[in-house]
C-alpha cells in the first residue's frame, strides 16, 4: 500500500536539519531583533507555506515527467540514487567536515541570513523558497523516490492526493516547532536539542533512503 509509506516517508524526511535548525535560528534572531510575537508568527506562517509550495512545485514537476514516459528505466536510476544520498547521509553523520557535501552552501546561507535578518512578510517567502530549493540534496532523495513509487502506480491525476498528503506531512514538524518556539526559553530549549541530537537525523534519513530504495528495486523487478 502506497498511502503508509507516503505518510510515513513525508514523516520522517520533515526531520531533517536543514529546515528545523534554520527555523530555529531564525525565531531567535527575532527575539533578537525584539519583534513582537504577531511579526514572529507571521514570519514563521509565511516561511512554512513558501517551503509547502516549492516543494510542491518540485514534486509536481517530478510527478509530471514521471508520468509522461515508461518509469521503470527510470525508476531504477531514482532508486540507485536515492541509495548513494543515504550513503551521503551515513557520510554526513561521520565525516560531516568532509570537501564533498551535501549540506546548504555557506553562500546560499549568507543569502538567506541577508533576507531573514528583514524579518518581513516578503523575506519569509523568498526564505522559504530559497531552503525549499537548496535543502533538496540534504533530504530530496526520500521525496524522489516517494515520486517514483506514485509514479509507477497511476498517472499524474490519481498521484496528485498523494504528493499533498506527502507535502503536508513534511511541514507538519515545522507548525509544532513553530508553534511552540515562539516563546524564548522553548526557542532556546529545542536550539540547544539541535545541537545536540542534530546530527542523529542524518543516520534515520539514511536508513530511511536505503530502504526506499531497495523498495523501489523491489517495485520495479
């Protein structure tokens, strides 16, 4: 059944440190800056729809070519890729100063502090946008191979409730977050967890693509 491992994948690719510590490092730099907690709030409404959306459009785009050619050529490509990025991962965890990453770019970084330190409605969106995108090589395997699976299953029509259930799930983690680290010592409390357990994520997100895809294999053959 494809809708547990939708949900259950969605789920777990939402853990990943890209967009979480971002958040978090963001929602203190407000305090920072003494924004009221209203600014607060809608900072972090905006930059959690703008990640939904991009990352929608990046799936729709995948989902669309997908369903348009014979998928199991491709699909066996997807599934070997997504195998090297939880290989990645494993990297991550251990080497993480490694040359070869697959971490944000310290200048697409810079770029988003530039937008974020605005603190605006029209920051939080071009934030969004800019994490949705760049954060693709950190945990966008498990969202490929998720695509693969719906894809060699139906069409681009019967495959769309899936990709918005999958979409949903990703930013669910991001709302509590959100929610709750609008006030400063909770803030504080899940930055300090970050630091802490951070780097943990990478090990789940890469058992998690592994499995995925030899699941695709399987699938396919």
């Amino acid at each position: 059944p494809i809708l547990p491992v939708v949900i259950g994948a969605g789920f777990i690719d939402s853990f990943n440190p890209c967009a979480i510590s971002l958040l978090l490092i963001y929602i203190s730099m407000m305090f920072t800056l003494e924004k009221s907690r209203k600014e607060i709030f809608l900072f972090g409404l905006y930059y959690v729809i703008s990640i939904y959306m991009t990352y929608l459009l990046i799936g729709l785009g995948l989902l669309r070519a997908g369903t348009a050619f014979t998928y199991n050529p491709i699909s066996k490509v997807v599934a070997i890729v997504v195998i090297f990025f939880g290989i990645m991962n494993i990297k991550e965890y251990f080497w993480p100063g490694s040359k070869f990453t697959i971490r944000i770019p310290l200048r697409v970084r810079g770029l988003v502090s530039k937008y974020a330190y605005q603190a605006t409605i029209a920051s939080a969106i071009i934030v969004g946008a800019l994490i949705g995108i760049y954060e693709f090589p950190c945990s966008g395997a498990i969202y490929l191979g998720i695509v693969s699976l719906i894809s060699s299953k139906g069409t681009f029509w019967t495959g769309l409730p899936y990709l918005l259930i999958y979409n949903f799930m990703f930013v669910l983690p991001l709302i509590v977050i959100f929610v709750l680290a609008t006030n400063k010592i909770t803030t504080e409390k899940f930055i300090n967890f970050q630091e802490k357990h951070g780097r943990k994520l990478h090990l789940v997100l890469a058992v998690t693509m592994i499995i995925l895809g030899v699941l695709i294999l399987k699938v396919v053959f």
